[in-house]
C-alpha cells in the first residue's frame, strides 16, 4: 500500500505493507509479496480482516457520520 492511501491503520495494524507510488516501486512491491512466507501471507490476511472488522463495516463506518 502507498502512504498516499492515506490508511496507516494498514501498516500499523500488519495488513499492510509500504511501496512507492510509481510503476517501480510496484514491481518492487510485488516482488517483496511473492517473497513472503505463507505464514507471513496469512497473518497479513488476519490482520487486515480483523482491521476491517473493528473499522470498516457499514455499522462502524455509518456511526461515524
């Protein structure tokens, strides 16, 4: 994810990791994904479902307006 997202909620919580925004630092970025273990994959996918679910539902998100 690039900073540019304006979501550090995502690389706080280890769903996330930081790549530059351009077509390099993407390549990079995917390279850096496709190194990763399994284990490192599926913690990054806990991390991000449970972000959304504490953050990023309907309800919560409705409750913040």
């Amino acid at each position: 994810m690039t900073p540019i997202c304006n979501l550090s909620e995502g690389f706080e919580s280890g769903a996330a990791f930081g790549i530059e925004a351009s077509p390099e630092g993407i390549v990079r970025g995917l390279e850096q994904l496709l190194r990763l273990h399994p284990a490192e994959l599926d913690t990054m996918g806990t991390n991000g479902r449970a972000l959304v679910a504490s953050r990023f539902t309907w309800r919560k998100v409705a409750a913040g307006w």
